[in-house]
C-alpha cells in the first residue's frame, strides 16, 4: 500500500516542487539540473527506493557532477534514513 501511495505522490510532483526542495535545503540548481532531477524522480524513483541507488546516482553525476551529487547524496541519505521503514 505504501507503494502505491508514493507512485501517487511521485506523480504529482512538479519542477516547482523540486526547486523549492532545493531553495529549503541551500542547494543551488540550474534550470537544466531542475529537468535532470525532475527526469530521474519520474523515471527512476523505485529504483531509488527499492533498488540499487548507486546505479542512479552514478548516471546523475555523468550528467550534474560529482559536487552537486554529493549534495543530493546527502539530503538522499538522510531522508532515507528517516523514512525507510515507511517504504
């Protein structure tokens, strides 16, 4: 149930959503990063959760860079950690 739930939100989610994410954590996006992340969120979201996030994040830094990956590692790991026993 908890997966249908988060394939609903995920689909909910816009760029404005991602960009205000990023405004509240200091993290600084380009227009082209913001279609980035807003590709991978739709795309690779159960992967992200339920799979190898490595995978992603490594496709993500060929095309953000290794910096603002590490970023975005970061907020990942925390959330993920705080969250994962509601997935």
């Amino acid at each position: 149930m908890h997966r249908i739930l988060i394939e609903n939100y995920i689909k909910q989610i816009s760029k404005q959503d991602i960009v205000m994410f990023a405004n509240k954590n200091n993290v600084n996006l380009l227009k082209k990063d913001v279609d980035i992340l807003y590709h991978y969120l739709k795309n690779y979201w159960q992967e992200l959760l339920y799979g190898d996030a490595l995978k992603v994040f490594t496709k993500l830094e060929y095309e953000l860079g290794s910096e603002k990956v590490q970023i975005i590692k970061k907020l990942y790991d925390f959330y993920y950690d705080k969250y994962h026993n509601l997935l």
